[in-house]
C-alpha cells in the first residue's frame, strides 16, 4: 500500500483479512444470510456437525444458498437444486441432468476459513493477519455461552468498540441499567501490548440492576480491531463475562454479535439473566452510536476531536487498530495459511 493510499481504504481492506462472526451457532438449524464488507455470504451446518461458510450466489443461474437445503455434506440450491460440496464448494450434482459426469467441471463456490467459539460461527475473506481471538484469561476458566439476539448499528467497528468500552459515558446513558454514577472519571490503569489492551477497574454496586450483586472488579479487554469484553470477578459469585464483537456489514455498518458467559461454578444469575441485564446496557447505547458523526473513526483526520484523561482507553485501542493495518499490509505467517475448521 502506498503512503498517499488513504487509512479508510487501508482500514477497510485490513479488515478482509480479519476473523468476524457471521451466525450465531445456536442458529445453524436452517442456512443463514450474512454479509462481510459486501460480500453475501451462506451460512449452514453439515449433516455431520460442521459450520460451513460460502458463497451465497449459485454460480448457475444466482440464487440464494441461504434460502437452499442442507443434504449431507452438500449445500443444495432453493432454484435449480444444484448441490455443492461443503468441503471444497465444487458441484457435485445436477438434477436436470441424466448424466453427472456431464456437471460443467468449473461449477464451484467460495469456502472460506470457519471457525465456532464464543456461541459464534467466525470467517475470514482473505488471508488472516491473525489467530482468532483467544483471550488467556478465559483459557482457565470453564465456561458456557449464551449468543444474545444481534443488533444492528449505523457504525463502523472501531466506533462500536470505542463506544463499548468507554468509561466516561455511564452516567449520561447508563444511569437506567447501571443506576447514578461519578461523572468525574477516576486515572484510568490502562496497558498496551501490540493488539490488545486492558484495563481494570473496581465496581462498587450502584442503584441500577446490579446493585444487590456486591463489589467486583472488572477486567477490560480489547483486541483490535473486533473484540471488547469485561471479565467480572465478584466477590461473592465468582466470574461471568460479556462480549462484543461487532462485525462489519460494510466499512461504516455493523451487526453486533456479542454473548455472556458464565464460569460453570458462578454463583449468581444465570445466563438468560446476565444476557437480560447486558442488554438493557447495549440497548441503551444504540440511539447514541447511530448519531456519532462520521460514523467511523476518521482515521485521515478530516474531523476535529479532543480528548482528555478519560479517553486513554480508547485512544489505546486507536493505536492498536493502526497497528493491524499496518500488520495487514505484511503477508500473512505461513502458519495462517493453513488455518483449519475447529470447534471450541
């Protein structure tokens, strides 16, 4: 990429070698639509458990593979009932024809890189820039998943990030779900190291839907450019978690996928529970996040903006982002390329 190549279109283009959710596991029963930075997707399960991403266009005549039928291994067009192979997205039978050894040999489609963790089927359209996300704090713990319903917002991923994990907007957006809190933002502990970025900071149990669960401290994690949790460690229950990872429709347009989790030993609410009360937190946030202007961050700094103390956070994952940019113009470790379906 040359120097004068503007950052939005560098942005944009790193992204297509970034993993992002496109389904929710949960609901791989029938095939699903989705959509990556444009491009249309359909996303199934085989008839031996395995999430499947292609494609959506039928290279025959173009219909939808998402409003197709599953047989076995193969992928069946809603139009012609072509089937194509999950394993490699080669036709593999024409029914209008007598005989299949007379299947045009270049009918095929896309499959691309799938990956199931966090409740959450994962793609990739190019060559990765990274493993998927796998935060070493949740490797010890034992956990179960619950997907919430996505939301759909007018942003781009890096503003739906920021917007998840900023700190100084609870007591103007929040003060519903979270109850009244200090407007001042105390010095933010904040650590960088390459795409990651932490922070911890203490709860104390407010007025809001919380307030009878007692202390915790909270542990962020951000990973650029898609991932933002808290880790919540209570005193009384044990740890839960909630996730987001927005995935970008287009550049300047997000589903949000996101999920609780739960430590098989948590003492406290269950799931459906914890998944109700970070929602009211994210439907809260949507009116705001679709009136932010750009809509994404403006990464060629069109766009006047000042920030103080309480945006350290935020403006560490800037430069985190900037950094897999700068990583995507590189070729992708050879060990990517390899890159296999796994399920956790």
């Amino acid at each position: 990429m040359s120097a004068q190549f503007p950052l939005r279109s560098q942005a944009e283009l790193a992204m297509r070698r970034q993993w992002f959710p496109v389904a929710r596991s949960v609901d791989l029963g029938t095939p699903q639509s989705a959509t990556l930075l444009g491009q249309r997707l359909a996303v199934y399960r085989t008839e031996s458990g395995k999430a499947v991403v292609q494609d959506a266009r039928c290279p025959h005549r173009g219909a939808d593979f998402a409003l197709g039928k599953v047989h076995g291994e193969n992928i069946a067009c809603p139009y012609h009932g072509w089937q194509f192979s999950a394993e490699n997205g080669k036709c593999t039978h024409v029914p209008s024809l007598e005989d299949q050894c007379k299947i045009p040999p270049q009918a095929a489609i896309r499959t691309y890189r799938t990956i199931e963790r966090f409740a959450h089927v994962w793609t990739v359209l190019e060559e990765p820039v990274t493993d998927l996300y796998d935060p070493a704090r949740w490797r010890e713990l034992e956990l179960d998943w619950l997907a919430a319903t996505p939301l759909e917002s007018p942003t781009g991923v890096a503003v739906a990030i920021e917007n998840f994990r900023d700190v100084a907007h609870f007591p103007f957006v929040h003060e519903v779900s979270m109850g009244p809190s200090k407007h001042v933002v105390e010095p933010l502990k904040v650590k960088r190291e390459g795409l990651d970025i932490w922070m911890e900071r203490k709860l104390d149990a407010g007025d809001g839907d919380w307030a009878n669960d007692g202390d915790c401290m909270m542990f962020y994690h951000c990973i650029a450019p898609g991932m933002a949790s808290i880790t919540y460690d209570y005193e009384k229950f044990g740890k839960r978690i909630v996730a987001g990872f927005p995935s970008p429709v287009a550049y300047d347009q997000v589903r949000i996928f996101w999920s609780v989790g739960n430590e098989r030993s948590y003492r406290g609410a269950n799931l459906e529970e914890c998944l109700r009360i970070e929602e009211m937190v994210y439907l809260e946030d949507m009116p705001i996040a679709a009136g932010i202007q750009p809509r994404e961050i403006d990464w060629d700094g069109t766009y006047v903006e000042h920030s103080v103390p309480a945006d350290l956070f935020t403006l560490n994952y800037r430069r985190a982002f900037r950094e897999f940019m700068e990583r995507a113009k590189q070729p992708a470790p050879a060990v990517m390329a390899q890159a296999k379906a796994e399920v956790v």
